[in-house]
C-alpha cells in the first residue's frame, strides 16, 4: 500500500482534512459491547459540532509537551460557562467506578439527574451508564482522546443523535486521574416523518453511507429519514490511489451508498467511480446485506449507443462494473436515455425524476400566462412531454409543446430547425442536464426571436462546465432552475445573479429508499 499523505481525510457524515499522522481506532477493531454500544469510535476526533472542536483544540493546546493536562489547566468553567455541554468525572482510586466532578447538567440527557459527587454506577439510566463506562475506559487505556457517536431513543421521549467528545486529565501529568467530556444533542424528529419513514428511523432499518461531496446531500437523505449516515472512512494516497471503508458492523443490513458521480476539482468522474465500486465491493466482502447504489448523477449515461464505428457503449460497461463488485441495486435520477439505462444494467434499477419539484415551483408563477414546453432535441422529446402532461394536469389548461432539432459532431452543435407556437407564451425548457450551456443558450434564442415573453430553462442536472459562460451571457435567459443532485460548481456570481434557482430532490430520494424497502419486505414475505 502506498504512504498516505499528510492530510488524510476521515469521513462520517462530512468531510474532515486532519494534518499529520493519526493513529484511528474503529468499531471495526473494537469488542463486540462497544460496536453493539455506539455507531462510531474515534481516537483521530474531528467533532463536527463547534464546541467539542472547541473543547479539543483548548485540550491540545494545554496538553503541549505533557503526557495529558490537568483539570485546573483546562478551565472547564471558561470553556463551558453556562454548564450545557462539558464534564468531568474523576477516576476512584480502586475499580472502575468515576465520580462527576462537574457538569451535571450536561450528562442529564445521557444518564438522568445526577448531582456532582454521584458515583457513575448510581446513574438513573443504566444504558448510559454502560455507555459511559466503556468509554472511560477506552480512554483510560489509549490515554487520547476519543469521539463517539449513538443514538439515544427513551421510552417517551423523541430520539436524539448524541456526538461525545471524551479527553484524559491528569493532576500529576502522568497517571489518569479524571475524564473531560462534551456532548452535543441532535433530535431526531421521527413523529414529523410519515409513518413509512418513521419505519425505517429504527435500528434495523437501512444504513446510508454518503461518499466525499455528496457528504451534504446524503445528511438531507438522512434527515428526510429520520437517521443518521453512518460513518466510514476515506484515505487518499500521494500516487493517486484511495480507499474507502465502513467503520461500523454492516453485516446483513440493507445499505445504500450515496455519491454522484459527476467531477469537480478535486476529483473526477472517474476517481469517484472508482470510490463507489471499491467501497460497494468493500461493503459486500465485509456481509452486507444488500447494497443499493444511490447515484443522482451517473458518469457515462451519455455514451449509450454507437455513433460511429468501433465507439464504445460505456453506459453498458459502466452497468457491468457495478453488477461485478455486487451491486444489488442502483438508483439515479433523470437518465440521460432511460431505455438504454434499463437495457444496461442486469440488477434492478429505479428511475427517479425532480418533475414534482419543478412543478411546484411553477406552480405559483405561471398564473394565467400562456405556457409552452421545449424540448432542445428530438432525443429529450419525450422527456418534455411527460413534464407538459403534468404540468398541463396541474394547470388544469391546455399547454403548448415545441423542440428544435440540432447535430452534434466533434463537440460543435448546429441545426437551426423548429417546430411550435412559443408566440406570446412563457417557455420552459425542458432537459436533463446542462453542461456547457451552448444548447440551451442557442434555444433560448430561438424562443425569444419567435415571440416568447418569458425563457425559463429546466434541468436536473446542473454541471455547469467550465462554468458555462455562453448560458449565462445569454439575455435571453430569465431564469435556469436546476436541483441539488450535483454540488454547485464556483459560478460567476454577477452573471448567475437572481437567475438560478436550486430545488431540494433529498425528499424524493428518501421516499424511494422507504419505497425500496417496503418491496423487499414484500418480497420476503411472499416467500
């Protein structure tokens, strides 16, 4: 394996650049009570909560040239004035039992009351009793400090994503005397979900892995679901080589690994490709269940036929890539060709599209206004007309349909062909994707110098590259609405301002997922 870099990048749930080498100790290396006790361990913290960084940072900084700091060093009541979120329980001199020194406010959550002085074995809840003692002593033994994240869900109460920061302290520099701790508490609105979500937000329920940028994206997944995304771990190495790995039990769960595949500076198309087939076959290797890709965007899907002779299928390679490291699933939004997406792959697919998004976002726009529906192609034709019939559908009138014809050779798109009435109507351009805008800026155009009133140009997929300044200068343009299913490339922000607007697809992703599950519950329950 190749040396890993100086900065080397932890995930679970976003994305941390930690410098220098750092021993990482995992669920996956851990006993069998601390993975059924917590969803991640880490002894390389990179608390995503401001505070516990905050707590870390004074740690390290006070630990300098000592084995560990001392309580008074650390000035718990500067760090935490108002007692919400920091601890201390002392070490007693026989046995494992801790003592709260301070803080008891902000273990009340974990533990019940507790007044200082209470020894740990007479906490309220036990659970987070055990919880608490197990990693005490994981610190003690490490002598470093230790991140972990559970879940808590009282009878009577909503569940709560806990994060805990946990930091030895020693009055001598050299014995463990004492525990620093922080938490931080996120609720976990399952009575807010329908009931088919609130489903899922159980502990069996399906586990989400969002892969590099897609870290976001993937946290609105998991909040639609009612779940936290799990955590995993990604290293890149100096001769351009990464992994990917789970840092907790996935063994017999249903999985989906969320990443669009779509390149942006630091990695490309195929970079993250790769990523997603190693850290599938990783997944399947370490007794997943089963595995369902999540791919807004996929790499590829452009390349579905042969143009010319000896051209490459790569939607159909592609397809077998993922079929051979065990992919029992993939699901996407709008497909560049959606035959061709379902005749390539083998594993069952499902096809999502951002149409109820685009619709209602329109729908308190258009009013009375004429509307007509374009296709730039012949080859999105359909596309369009499945949005027209909707839109018309909510409009409750009739709405006009057009498409303009081009050619595409060697990158250079001609064709000046069009077909419909767009005189005095508002237009909405219709496809799935914009990458550098040429097609949309020449149909825009077109529209405008035949009457229309309005251009709005619709998309799913929002590349923008090379920042697709051809779209932007194009006057024609009122407004380009796209979706979230890509991360925002940097745009120029004079040009793109007040004209694009991005709609949230996260919802309809988690639906699918809760629709994915009732099927295979269907299925297990007819055989």
């Amino acid at each position: 394996m190749p040396a890993p870099l100086d900065g080397v990048s932890l995930f679970a749930c976003s994305s941390k650049v930690r410098r220098g080498p750092k021993p990482v100790t995992t669920l996956v290396q851990t006993s069998y009570p601390l993975r059924r006790l917590f969803r991640r361990l880490d002894f390389a913290p990179a608390p995503r909560d401001d505070s516990l960084g905050h707590l870390l940072a004074v740690w390290q900084a006070r630990r300098d040239e000592l084995i560990f700091p001392s309580k008074s060093g650390l000035d718990i009541e500067s760090l935490d004035p108002q007692g919400k979120f920091a601890f201390v329980y002392g070490v007693a001199e026989k046995g494992r039992n801790y003592t709260l020194r301070s803080g008891a406010r902000s273990v009340d959550a974990v533990l019940g009351h507790c007044d200082v002085g209470a020894s740990l074995s007479d906490a309220p809840r036990r659970r987070g009793a055990v919880r608490l003692r197990r990693l005490f002593d994981a610190v003690r033994e490490a002598g470093e400090p230790l991140l972990a994240e559970f879940t808590l869900d009282e009878a009577g109460s909503e569940a709560e994503a806990v994060e805990m920061l946990l930091a030895p302290l020693s009055e001598d520099g050299r014995t463990i005397d004492a525990i620093v701790g922080g938490l931080s508490l996120r609720a976990i609105e399952t009575d807010a979900l329908s009931p088919k979500r609130r489903a899922v937000a159980r502990p069996d329920g399906p586990m989400l892995f969002a892969l590099g940028s897609s870290a976001s994206f993937g946290q609105r997944v998991a909040r639609h679901l009612g779940i936290m995304l799990a955590a995993h771990e990604e290293r890149f190495f100096e001769d351009g080589e990464h992994k990917a790995r789970p840092l907790v039990s996935i063994r017999d769960r249903d999985v989906y690994v969320i990443d669009s595949l779509t390149g942006d500076l630091r990695h490309t198309s195929n970079d993250k490709l790769c990523r997603m087939l190693f850290f599938i076959g990783t997944l399947k290797d370490s007794g997943a269940g089963r595995v369902t890709a999540v791919v807004p965007y996929l790499c590829y899907a452009r390349k579905d036929r042969r143009t010319k002779s000896r051209d490459p299928v790569t939607t159909r390679y592609v397809a077998q890539l993922f079929e051979a490291v065990g992919t029992d699933r993939l699901m996407n939004m709008e497909i560049h060709n959606l035959a061709a997406f379902q005749n390539a792959f083998r594993c069952p697919t499902v096809h999502l599209d951002a149409n109820s998004a685009f619709i209602s976002h329109f729908a308190a726009k258009i009013g009375d206004v004429p509307v007509a529906v374009v296709s730039p192609d012949l080859g999105g034709a359909k596309r369009a007309e499945i949005f027209r019939e909707r839109l018309e559908t909510m409009l409750g009138r009739p709405v006009a349909k057009g498409f303009m014809d081009k050619q595409r050779s060697g990158g250079v798109v001609t064709g000046e062909l069009f077909a419909g009435d767009v005189d005095g109507r508002m237009v909405i351009v219709v496809d799935d994707l914009i990458s550098t805008g040429t097609t949309m800026a020449r149909v825009a155009a077109v529209c405008r110098a035949k009457g229309a009133t309005k251009v709005s140009v619709v998309v799913t997929h929002g590349l923008f590259t090379g920042g697709a300044d051809t779209l932007w200068s194009e006057a024609a343009i009122d407004e380009v609405v796209i979706t979230d299913t890509v991360p925002l490339p940097a745009l120029d922000a004079a040009a793109v301002a007040n004209r694009l607007v991005v709609l949230e697809t996260a919802d309809i992703f988690a639906d699918a997922i809760v629709a994915c599950r009732g099927a295979d519950s269907s299925l297990h329950r007819r055989r």
